[in-house]
C-alpha cells in the first residue's frame, strides 16, 4: 500500500483520526482546514465515536461524542 491510498483496515482508521484530532486539539491545521471548518476533523471524531476507546479520548480532550453515541 503506498501513502496514498487509504486503508479500509480499522485500525488504520482509528489510528489516523486518533492522530488527526490531537492535531487538531493542539491549534494544528492540515491540509483540509478551510475557513469554515474541516471535513477531515469532522470525519476524525465521527470515526472515534464509533469506539469505546475512541470516546474514551474524546472525554479526555473534551470534544463531546454524546450526538454520535445515540445514533
């Protein structure tokens, strides 16, 4: 697999969004970052919520999961 393509293993994803979302909590900003918002960082804690221990981490950086929870 090169860099470019995305993994459809979980572990991949959950590992990318855990990483995407500390970015994100320390004032970081990638690629996707536009003025209104970032649809990586969305999709990062939509990914987390999905998982105990990803909502586990959610709680600790105080990003809410609570509306993906009751879905």
């Amino acid at each position: 697999m090169t860099g470019t393509e995305e993994s459809d293993r979980a572990v991949d994803r959950f590992a990318s969004a855990r990483l995407t979302v500390r970015a994100h909590r320390d004032g970081g900003k990638c690629f996707h970052c536009r003025q209104g918002g970032c649809g990586q960082h969305a999709w990062a804690v939509a990914e987390l919520a999905r998982h105990p221990g990803g909502r586990t981490l959610l709680r600790q950086l105080g990003l809410s999961s609570t509306s993906r929870e009751k879905t």
